[in-house]
C-alpha cells in the first residue's frame, strides 16, 4: 500500500528491502498458539481446529493476541500449512493431542481425487481474515501470508499425519520420482495460487514454510525444496514485485546458500542450528536474515536466555536482519519470557 500512498515503507519491509534497521525488526513463527492463555480460550469456543482457521473473525482474535500483548513487528495470519491439501479435497483433521492426520494418498491414481480449482473457493474465510486484519492491525504492523512448501506438505499428505523421518513421502519420491513430481507440480499450482490471492487480500510480506527440507538428500532437495521454491518465488514476483518474499528451509545446512541464492527470495529463515559465522559470512551478503534464537531458551529464560539473544544480535547487526525463533514457540513457553524478549532485543544498542 505504501507504493501507492506515499507513507514511508513500515520497517520489517525495508529490510526485506535491504536496509539495515538500528533496532532489529522482530515477530516469532507460531507466536499465535498454546502458550497463550487467551489463544487457548478462543481455541475452546471455536470447536475444532480447522473451524477457527475457517471463522475469520475468530482467526482474526487469534492472530492479533500477540500483537496485543508484545507489540511485534509482524503479524502473521493465523491458519495453517495444511489448509491447501484441505483446499485440494483430501480429507484433513486435527487431533486433540496428535496434531493433524490426513486420509494418505499413496498412489499417483489418488492424485486424480485432488482440484486444483478448489482450493481458492475452499479458502475464502482465510483471506476474509486478512482482509480484516488490515483494517484492525495498528498501521506499523506488517501483516504476513504464508503457505507450507511443496515438499513439507506432501510428507504430510503421503504420511497421513506428522512423521519423524518423512519415511512414505521419501520412499515414494525416491521409488518413482516421475510419479512424485506430479503431486510437488500440483503443489507448486496450488501454492502460487493460495499466495497470490493472499496478497490480494492484504498480505504484505510472504513466508514460505519448508520444515522438513533439511531430510532430503542435496539431489532430492534441488528438485523437490529448492525447485519448486524457485518456481513460486517467480511466479509471486511476476505478479506482485514489491511483495518480499522469505523462504524457511528449515535444516538445509550449507544448501542454504544455492536456495537464496536461486529462489530470489528476499529474506532467509535460518534455523537454530545454522552456524552463526558461516550465516553472517556466506548468507547475510545475500540477503535479509531472519531467526534463529533457540525455542527452547525462551522456555528456559534468565541469563541463558539473554545471553542467546544477544549472541544472535551481535552476529547479525549492521545488516539487514529481522530477529525471530529458529523455529516455532512451543507450548510450554511462558508468556512473561516473550515480553523479556521483545524488551531486551529493542533496547539492545550494538
Ligand atoms: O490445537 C491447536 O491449537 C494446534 C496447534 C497449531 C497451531 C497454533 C497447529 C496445528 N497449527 C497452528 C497454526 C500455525 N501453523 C501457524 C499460524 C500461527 C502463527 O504462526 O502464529 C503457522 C504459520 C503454522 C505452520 C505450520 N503448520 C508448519 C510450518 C512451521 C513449523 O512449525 O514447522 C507445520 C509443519 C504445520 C503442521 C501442523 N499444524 C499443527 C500441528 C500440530 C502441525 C504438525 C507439526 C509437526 O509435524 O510436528
């Protein structure tokens, strides 16, 4: 919007943009969730899961409960990585206690079963709630959109549910990747359309989700993380050049590099145990950084804590970087400690 009015550009974008910030922009992935006494009460009265992605004005609440407690940067949509298989038709729910547990699609028959042009019609609530959030987030807030990459959405649709060496989506992407490729093509459309119509709907900054990149071997991730990353990161830029975009291939270790630097994204999402020096050496000259603090050290708190953050702010500072998790809140994080951390990155002077 601000392209178009004039007003200066809010922070978190001009460092997208390049610009190094005195005081180090900073949101947390997953800081909508659990950890929150009020997520937890808004949670109960939805129902389910997927109803509170599906309600906006109660995915609204839950997407702005941080913003009013801690008073971040960025505030990203709630909903989830898997409402694009929910989209395409598989059948989707989320477990209490489980997480989510799909109907798995283990043959290239079944991907028959999927539309495509189901997806926009089947989301309209999440850019519904986007479309409030612009009108209710404070105007120095950047509203982020987001999606799961290709890759990490397929281990969920093969595996049927959350596994722990992404097992049924590798056995079939390394028994008949022709096959496979199919189902990441499909992913790949269905991603650049969910984007597209998110940033219609006001999303000004948008991040892609690859958890389990850092399984694949360097092949495999070239073809299923770091192709298909590229592949949406030029169609998002053809249509809407001035919305950044960051990529979070999580584990992906020194192939990193090759993935900023081929996807064009404009921020990269380290995770917590990318070396710091490497990091500010061989990545940060690509690009904005953002991350990649220890979930664990905001459970812990105290002086390991602060001593972590300011580790990672030393590291970073003086070049564009946006201070974040090096992946998701946990549940068992107490509120109090994100206050700390908000506090103690704005105050801190390089
Ligand atoms: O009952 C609940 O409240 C469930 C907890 C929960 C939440 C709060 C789930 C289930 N999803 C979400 C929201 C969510 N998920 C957001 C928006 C909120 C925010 O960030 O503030 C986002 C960006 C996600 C992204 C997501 N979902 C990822 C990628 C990021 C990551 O954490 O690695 C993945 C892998 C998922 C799948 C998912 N959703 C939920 C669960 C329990 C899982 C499985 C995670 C696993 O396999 O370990």
């Amino acid at each position: 919007m601000s392209h178009e009015t004039g007003a200066p550009q809010k922070k978190l974008i001009q460092t997208l943009n390049g610009q190094a910030q005195d005081i180090a922009p900073i949101w947390l992935m997953r800081q909508a969730g659990r950890y929150l006494p009020e997520y937890r009460k808004t949670r109960e009265a939805a129902g389910s899961f997927l109803d509170l992605c599906y309600t906006p004005e109660l995915a609204e609440e839950v997407t702005l409960q941080p913003i009013r407690r801690f008073g971040l940067d960025a505030s990203i949509v709630f909903s989830d990585i898997l409402v694009v298989p929910d989209g395409l038709g598989q059948k989707v729910s989320f477990v209490e206690g489980e997480g989510p547990v799909l109907e798995p699609i283990t043959s290239v028959g079944e991907l028959a079963k999927l539309e495509l042009e189901r997806v926009v019609p089947h989301l309209a609530p999440v850019y519904e709630t986007l479309r409030r959030l612009r009108k209710s987030l404070p105007v120095e807030t950047t509203l982020i959109g987001f999606a799961g990459a290709p890759w990490t959405v397929a281990t969920y649709m093969v595996g049927g549910r959350s596994t722990p060496d992404q097992g049924a989506a590798k056995a079939w992407a390394y028994r008949a990747p022709e096959e496979f490729q199919t189902l990441i093509d499909l992913l790949t459309e269905a991603t650049i359309l969910h984007l597209s119509e998110q940033v219609e709907a006001g999303a000004e900054v948008l991040q892609l989700f690859d958890t389990w990149a850092g399984s694949l071997s360097e092949a495999a991730f070239r073809r299923y993380a770091l192709e298909p990353a590229k592949r949406i990161a030029g169609a998002l830029k053809a249509k809407f050049p001035h919305v950044p975009m960051i990529g979070f291939p999580r584990g992906a270790g020194p192939m990193a590099k090759d993935y900023f630097r081929e996807t064009g994204i404009s921020g990269l999402s380290i995770d917590t145990g990318m070396s710091l020096d490497w990091a500010r050496r061989e990545l940060q000259p690509l690009g904005c950084l953002q991350g990649n603090l220890d979930p664990l050290l905001l459970v812990a708190g105290g002086t390991e804590m602060r001593r972590g953050i300011e580790t990672v702010l030393k590291a970073f500072s003086g070049a564009p970087f946006i201070f974040n998790l090096g992946h998701g809140i946990v549940p068992q994080t107490p509120p109090e400690h994100v206050t700390e951390l908000v506090d103690i990155v704005r105050g801190w002077r390089g």
